[in-house]
C-alpha cells in the first residue's frame, strides 16, 4: 500500500466520527482491498457519484455522501439559486438511508430538503425538481449497475442533469470539503421539525403521472373504452417502476398486465439478475419464460430507477427481444406518423438523438421533415435541447428523443429519459399497430425494408481496479497516435476526435469515431459511470443477413483492436 493510501486509512481508523462497524470493515480487508478504498476520491463526474459500496474515499457511504452533499450546498449557497433540493430514491442497498442523509446535510446548511416519502423513478425526480421550484434535484441510484453499486446523481433547476459547467463548479466544491469536519449536519428528526425537511406530496406525483399521459398519442373511444386490448407482461426488475408504470397504463386503458412476480417487489441484492439492465437478455430471461405461459403481445422491462426500458414481442412462434436503437426508430416513426395523421405536428419539429445512435435515425427523420440533433452521448445532452428550444420560446417543436441505451422521452415534462413515458407510448403504439393485424417485429421490418438494414452492435470490455482508469487513457492515447487504417478489411475513410470541439460542434469528449467504407462504422469510448471501454459498431446493408455478417466482422475487428 502507498503511503498516501495507508496515511488516508489511518484517519479513518482513528477519527471518532466514523463508527466501529466501518473501521472493522476496513481492518478485516487485505491490503489490496484497503488500497482500492483510499487510492483516490470517488469521482464526481457529469452524472454525479457512482461507485462501489463500501468504507473508504473511492466507496459510497454515509461519508461519501454526506460530504458529495455538503459541497452541493456550499455551491447553492454561493449562488442566487432557489435553496430547495428535491431527493429520490431507488431500491438499491443503502438508497434511503443516503437520500435522508443528503436531506440531514443541506437542512443543516438552511437548504429546505424536499424528498419523495418512498422510493420514486429518476423521472419522477426530474419532475419534482421543476414542479417544486428547486435549485437542485438529488436521485440516489447507480440506474443498472450490479447491486455492488449505488450512486448519486444531481439535476439542475430545469429538471436535467447538470451541465458540464455546473459539475465542474460543485466539484471544486465538494473537493473543499473535509470530509470529517467539513460537513454539517442536524438530524432527520430535527430538521423535519425545523421545516427544513418535508416530505414530496402525492400531487407533485399525481401532476407527473397527468404531464406522462398528456403525451398520449391513441385515446379512447366515444364509449371510454380502448379501440383495442392488449395483453402485457411487467418486470420492474425489483426496482422503481411498479407504482408509476401500472399506475399510467391503467390511465391510458391498458389493465390485462401480468407481474413478474419474482421481480415485482423492490429488492436492491437483484436475486434473479445478477446485471439488472433490459438491455441484457439475463435480465428479462424471467419475463421471457413467463411469456410462453401468458402469451401476451408484449414483454416490458424497466431498469431499477425506471429511466430505461426494453421489450420483447412476438415473432417466429417466440419472444424476439428489440434493440434500444430499434425501439428509438420505431418510435420516432410512430410519433411522427400519428401526429401528422391528426394535425399534430408543430412547425419546424425536431428530434434529438446521440451521435452513437444509429444512423438509421437519420433517412426517417428526413422523411417527416424533421430536424434531428445528435448530441453527446449521455441523455442529460438531450435534455439540454429541449432547455434550449425552451428558452427561444419554442419548446413545442421537440416532438421525440432517444438514445441506444433504452432510453425515449416524448415530452418536455421531464428532462431526462423517461421510462414511464416510454412504457406508455411503447403500449400505444403497439396497440394501434395490432388493431392494423401486425406486431411490432413486423413492423420494424416494414422499415428496414423502407430504409435499409441497419445492424448495431455494442461491445463492453471492463478495466476494474486501480490500474483500470491508466489503462483505459493509455488505450485512447494509442488510437489517437495510430489510428487503424484498416477495420474489417474496410478502410478507415474519417476518422472523428470528438475531443476538437471545433470539429464537431459539440462540446470536448472522449470520443474517437472511425467512419468506413460502405456506411460502416466503430466508435470507442470510456463508459462515464462504470471502468469500461464501450465500442459501438454499425453496419448497413440490403439485407439482414448480409448486415449481420458485417457487423459481426465488425466486431471481431473491434475485440482485436483492444486486445492490441
């Protein structure tokens, strides 16, 4: 262990403000273990804190947490900012417990805590963040991590995450703070005496779940019944969505929903998927065994802060599981299709999507007549459009965004994805797709067959531990230095740094993007929320087949070229 290292755990042991059940924690690890908790603070990135749990400077923790908190305040405090932060809260371990010690910080700092009385989605946070005025929003969630995990994420005033600007400012904030006696702090009781607490009541979320609907699509008919049933099958993946997805299908008519019943209760250990992400087959492998009894036109599963969610339909006598970037096409199709059938389509609309999106995105837009904006990756970026359409008086004219990650939102209501929305307008269009005698499989394929077959793909390679972030910059500066000229026997036509901003017009990102022959592409960057190298590769074609097969070289040259 490095003596930095060792003089960090030192202080740990021997301050009288961390409890005994920390320090034998600390004292039962092996030196590697001790080395890993202390070599660095946990970083404050873009989305927030999100680390492993656990004692120690890289661990989230009541200190982690409360300090996080204490640097938030000052930088509050230091601003004209209204001095109210709304707080939720996901199923994860250690959840509750975090989200009422950031409300115990910022009472003591006289920065009134409003936070949801039981476990809410990230959206409904968003919500809440503008419904009540706040300077801030705090959501305590690591979204679809493994439940080792659990973070912190902030929003702004306007309900999205806060810009690069702002996570910057309350990073030297919280780096000011001590993280023993830095931080004030008055307890939940007193502070809810105080006023200084108070819990988010059920009208800011019954206003959330009207502002979901208001974005309804399909409605009922004169006799206040649905065109058109349709049978569902649920999983809440042990987290959030339950209450808010039920609650706003049973508005919009859908009530033949089936629960998973072994993911339907809030459980942060995630017993029956180790990676509770929809964008994993393991995860949704209950839903999909449930379908073959219930038979139902639709599978939906919603991460644990129910701000992702993924499908399965029926195709071929199975369940077929849709992309992320399918679902994005789909729905931008559908948004676009019914509001020019019912005269809903604003002036000069725009769409927003992620520039590692796919490109399909692209000719449907140019269909419709619509702007579509690429942005960073990250759906805070996609919030930030809609702040700006907002703030030229124009916010009608964002009609859909979405990114590759499972994430969609319809509206401005929120400013961040929207799993709830999402679920809704998922169900509605696949209800008015079947009243037309076709599944929502058949109807992808209509538009492959329109716009070609676009085939993506994404490869994830982990760099755990302390060597993992230098391992992972080293792999970056590589590239940079000797770009591939070749991937999969397609030359390397363009190569994009998304760090020159001048370039891209976006701002500065570890991005690398190799643009190939024949409408191919890889793009590579480190993950911001997790020690990983994401590749995200993409291949067009006039088949499926033959679009499978390149992007299937695709990524044989993408696991040579970090095996490298």
């Amino acid at each position: 262990m490095t003596e930095y290292c060792q003089k960090k755990l030192e202080r740990w042991l021997e301050s009288p403000k961390v409890d005994e059940h920390t320090k034998a924690a600390l004292r039962a690890m092996k030196d590697e273990e001790q080395s890993d908790c202390f070599y660095r603070d946990l970083e404050f990135g873009t989305g927030g804190l999100r680390g492993v749990l656990g004692p120690g400077d890289n661990r989230m923790n009541v200190y982690t947490v409360r300090k996080a908190t204490q640097g938030l305040a000052n930088y509050l405090n230091a601003t004209t900012l209204p001095k109210r932060v709304a707080i939720s809260y996901d199923s994860r371990i250690g959840s509750e417990l975090f989200a009422h010690e950031a409300a115990c910080v910022l009472a003591a700092n006289k920065i009134v805590a409003w936070v949801y009385p039981r476990l809410e989605p990230t959206p409904a946070l968003s919500f809440a963040a503008r419904d009540l005025g706040c300077g801030a929003g705090i959501c305590i969630t690591a979204s679809h991590n493994p439940a080792k995990y659990n973070g912190y994420k902030v929003y702004g005033e306007d309900g999205c995450q806060i810009t690069l600007e702002v996570a910057a400012a309350v990073q030297n904030c919280i780096e000011a703070v001590d993280i023993f006696e830095g931080v004030r702090r008055m307890s939940l009781e007193d502070g809810k005496a105080a006023g200084l607490i108070r819990m988010i009541g059920e009208d800011t979320l019954n206003r959330f779940i009207q502002a979901v609907k208001a974005q309804a699509l399909e409605h009922s008919d004169e006799k206040g019944k649905n065109v058109q049933p349709l049978k569902l099958v649920y999983t809440p993946l042990n987290g959030t969505g339950l209450e808010c997805v039920t609650r706003i299908l049973k508005e919009i008519g859908i009530t033949d929903v089936t629960v998973v019943p072994e993911q339907e209760k809030p459980d942060g250990n995630f017993p029956t998927c180790p990676y509770p992400n929809p964008e994993i087959r393991q995860a949704m492998e209950r839903g999909l065994a449930l379908c073959e009894t219930v038979k139902p036109d639709l599978l939906l599963g919603t991460d644990p802060d129910c701000d992702r969610v993924g499908i399965a339909v029926p195709a071929g006598g199975q369940y077929q599981l849709m992309t992320g970037n399918e679902v994005g096409v789909l729905l931008l199709d559908y948004v676009c299709r019914r509001r020019n059938e019912q005269g809903a389509m604003p002036k000069n609309p725009v769409a927003v999507t992620t520039i590692v999106s796919t490109d399909m995105a692209t000719p449907v837009a140019q269909k419709y007549g619509v702007e579509l904006r690429r942005t960073l990756t990250g759906f805070k970026f996609i919030g930030e459009q809609i702040g700006i359409l907002e703030a030229q008086g124009q916010a009608e004219r964002y009609i859909f965004g979405f990114e590759e990650s499972y994430g969609y939102l319809s509206g401005s209501h929120v400013r961040d994805k929207d799993a709830v929305n999402a679920s809704m307008l998922i169900c509605e269009m696949a209800r008015w797709y079947r009243q037309q005698g076709r599944t929502l499989a058949q109807a992808m394929d209509a538009l492959y067959q329109e716009f070609g077959y676009y085939k993506n793909r994404l490869l994830s390679e982990a760099f755990e531990g302390q060597n993992g972030m230098e391992t992972m910059r080293r792999l970056m500066d590589q590239l940079r230095k000797q770009p591939p000229k070749a991937l999969a026997g397609l030359p390397v036509q363009q190569v994009v740094d998304y760090r020159n901003a001048d370039v891209t017009g976006l701002p500065s990102a570890d991005v690398l993007e190799f643009r190939l022959k024949d409408d191919a592409k890889l793009m590579i960057r480190p993950s911001g929320t997790e020690p990983k190298i994401k590749l995200y590769l993409s291949a067009k074609a006039a088949t499926a087949e033959q679009a499978e097969e390149r992007v299937q070289a695709l990524a044989r040259a993408g696991k040579a070229l970090l095996a490298e």
